[in-house]
C-alpha cells in the first residue's frame, strides 16, 4: 500500500510539474507577401459556396422524398388480399396473402 501511495504521489508531481512549466514560444515565420482578397470578394466568395451547398442539400432533399414516395407508391399497390387474409413477405422476398 505504502509503495503505491509513493508511485501514485511521484506520478501526480510529474503531471503538475510538466503541466506548469511555461511552453516555449517558437520563432513565427515572417508573413507571405501574398495578396489578400478584399472582403467583398472573400463574402461574394463565401455567398456562393453557401448557395452551392443549399442547392446540393435541396437536391438530397428531394431525392430522398422522391424514394420515399415511390416505397409508398410500390407498398401500397402491393397485392390487397380479401378479407380474413393478410399480406406476408417470405425469407426470400416474396410478398403474397396467408389466413389470419
């Protein structure tokens, strides 16, 4: 139990001591002599990607509503069977009616 305490205690120190230690600052580059857009071409740029990314998530939108409508459609002309009978889809995948 002693030892434990003892490990337990040298390794909290070492986790306060690296903790607390200030981090030496590292020399920063000078800036490239780039350009840099102006903000009204970094918005107009910023607009577009935006309406880029609307149309494409209403394209998805409207794909998903479209094969959901037509799992509707297709379910729904599934073949109705008549009374005391309901529809069965077998391991294979073939629908048909069986007896209540």
């Amino acid at each position: 139990m002693k030892r434990s305490l003892i490990i337990g205690g040298f390794c909290l120190a070492l986790l306060v001591s690296g903790c607390s230690t200030p981090q030496a600052a590292e020399p920063q580059a000078a800036a490239p002599a780039v350009a840099q857009p102006d903000d009204a071409a970094r918005r107009d740029g910023d607009r577009n990607r935006d309406a880029q990314r609307d149309k494409d998530r209403d394209r998805e939108r409207d794909k998903n509503r479209d094969a959901s409508r037509d799992a509707e459609r297709d379910h729904a002309h599934a073949a109705p069977c008549p009374d005391g009978e309901h529809l069965y889809t077998d391991r294979d995948g073939k629908t048909g009616c069986v007896r209540n």
